[in-house]
C-alpha cells in the first residue's frame, strides 16, 4: 500500500522539482501527476505526496482564473501525458486564494467595460484566425504546386485542408508553431490524403515499435506521388482517388477537376 507523506517533508528530501512563476519569481510552483487518491499528487518519481491541508484543486477550464491563482503564490500544477500530448489536470492551491481571486474575478467579469473589452478582444481573435486560415491555404497551395491544367483542383483540396486543419483547438500540425507554415502546409496535407485516399484507418497494424511509423512514411511517398502527377499536368480518370476523396466533402468537387 502506497503511502502519501506530507508536502514539507518531500521538500525536505528533495522530491519536490521547483519551479519559478514567470510574473513573480518570488514564488515557487511544483508540477505533480494525479495521485492515487483524491487528496494526493504524485512526483516524476512515483513518490505520492499529501495535498496541504486547505487547499482545493481548481479544475480546467478558466485561463483567467487559473493564471491568477498561479500568481497568486505557492500551488501545484497537475498535469497527466496522455500518448504525445500533456493535459491539465488543475491547480491545487489554497481554498481561500481560490475563492477570494474567483470573487474578484466575477465582480470585474460583470462590468460593461470589461464585456465591451472582451467583444473588442474577440472580434481580433477572429480578424487574426481570418488571416491565418488565408496564409495558410496559400502555403498549402504553393506545396501543392501543380500545373495550371489542375489549378482549380489545386485550390479545392487547398481550401479542404485548411479547413479541417486551421480550426482553433484542432489540435492538428497547423496550429503548431514548432516549424515554419511551408512545413505545417506539407504536413497537413500528406496527414489529409492519409485519412482520406489510403486505407490507413482501417488498416491492422502490429504493435511493434517503429511499424506505424515506417506504414505511414511509407503511406506519405504513395501520396507524393499522386501529387507529383498533377504537378506535371497529367490527366486522371474518374478512379482517382483524391478526385473520390474530394467528392465526398460536403461542397463535392466539379467533375472535370480531377481529369
């Protein structure tokens, strides 16, 4: 049986990896992984620590709220990796910072100067997405490169992939800012005819290390290919199967765009 040992303590050993807020770095945050039991975390080393007493685990889901609570002081930030991707789990903190800090929150959240602030902040988010959906179908666009004969093809699955892919949230290779927008316009499309010109969905692949991997680089030179057809201006039949993939998006696609 696992048992928890008190937050001090683990300072005290050294269990406990601090870190410093950045808008105050006079004060020290920790981040644990979920514990076995409601009122513990865990540390990157499997040791289970108990919450201190008075504090509340204030759940995702308010930006605000949560970056004025880390401010605030002394917390812990629970985060848990699921495959690739790092989600938060809350903050534990002092239930008295919470409430206090949510208290000031709602009070300021319901003047008309911060909903007139909010609607101006929203209408930029929107102008900035506006932009970003354009710069990137028109990277999408000079990957694809193909020959004018297939111009209005090019333009289509352009405007599909960036559809699918730019949408905020998505999670997907365009909302990256890891590598340059010619990288995620690349990216974007080989994922989109993987999932839609392939039979990777359906397909069985082993749980070996490496193997999904080595279907899908070898998935993405198939995909290549095809583009490099209309790249140099060939004509395709109507069993192409980015013409059949783009006929089943909800705007189809003209029947002569494909070849």
């Amino acid at each position: 049986m696992t048992t928890a040992i008190g937050f001090r303590e683990a300072q005290a050993r050294g269990m406990v990896r601090e870190e410093v807020v950045a808008n105050d770095p006079g004060k020290n945050a920790q981040t644990f992984l979920p514990g076995p039991t409601p009122n513990t975390v865990r540390t990157a080393d499997g040791s289970v620590l108990a919450v201190p007493d008075g504090w509340s685990l204030l759940p995702p889901g308010d930006a605000g709220l949560t970056r004025r609570v880390k401010a605030a002081g002394d917390h812990f930030a629970l985060q848990e990796k699921v495959g690739r991707r790092t989600f938060s789990r809350g903050v534990w903190s002092p239930a008295e910072t919470i409430n206090r800090i949510r208290a000031e929150l709602e009070a300021e959240r319901s003047t008309e100067g911060y909903a007139k602030k909010q609607s101006a902040a929203s209408r930029r988010r929107e102008q900035v997405q506006a932009e970003y959906v354009e710069d990137f179908h028109g990277a999408v666009v000079a990957f694809l490169g193909f020959h004018a004969d297939h111009a209005e093809l090019a333009n289509r699955l352009a405007r599909t992939v960036a559809d699918h892919a730019t949408p905020v949230g998505s999670g997907t290779v365009a909302r990256t800012e890891r590598i340059p927008i010619e990288q995620r316009a690349e990216a974007a499309v080989i994922a989109w005819m993987r999932h839609r010109t392939t039979g990777y969905d359906g397909m069985t692949i082993p749980r070996v290390k490496g193997k999904r991997r080595e279907v899908r680089r070898m998935l993405a030179r198939r995909s290549q290919e095809l583009l490099q057809r209309y790249r140099r201006g060939e004509m395709a039949g109507d069993e192409c199967p980015l013409k059949r993939a783009l006929e089943r998006e909800p705007f189809g696609l003209d029947r002569g765009a494909c070849g």
